[in-house]
C-alpha cells in the first residue's frame, strides 16, 4: 500500500475546503470586552449569516467571560462582514511581507 506524502495530503484538504463554504469565526478576549468576528464568503445571504447564531450563542458567547448578561449576546461585540479575496500578512518583527 502507497502512502501520500504529507503534502499531498495538505494539498487535497486545501482541495476539498476550497468547495466547501466555510464561515470563519475569531474570538478574542482581549481588550475591555470579548468581540467575536465573523467572515463569510462572498454572496453569502442575510439569512444565511442569521443561522450562524446557534453556533455565536452556544458554542461561543457563552463560553466568553465577562458578559453584560449571561441570558443574550449582550457585552460582546459580534463584527460580520464578507471574507477578503486576498489577505497580506505582514512579520512585525522584520517588517516583511511574508508568503
């Protein structure tokens, strides 16, 4: 039996997760308040974005500390906006541009 090499299998992964529409969510908890970012892919419709609050208030909010109030989603900041087509990230060590 052949075994893939594990770029390969990274390749197919990045193969496969390129059809699948995927959400990303970002938590962080610095700061003053929790914010919790949500990016979607591009066309991704209103009602769409709305059935991803089970997953913001059960797996998320109420995971996050401190909070206005332990009932809602008050006392976090939820951002929501459409992924970036292309996203540069820079070393702020070195001030290079990597990738």
């Amino acid at each position: 039996m052949l075994l893939a090499s594990p770029n390969t299998n990274d390749q197919r992964l990045e193969e496969v997760m390129d059809k699948i529409r995927t959400a990303e969510l970002r938590v962080s908890k610095e700061g003053p308040r929790p914010v919790i970012d949500v990016a979607v892919p591009h066309g991704t419709t209103l009602a769409e974005t709305f059935r991803l609050h089970d997953i913001i208030s059960k797996e998320l909010t109420s995971k996050l500390s401190p909070r206005g109030c332990e009932a809602c989603n008050s006392g976090v900041d939820i951002y929501i906006h459409e992924m970036f087509e292309e996203v540069i990230r820079v070393d702020l060590n070195n001030m290079r541009i990597l990738g």
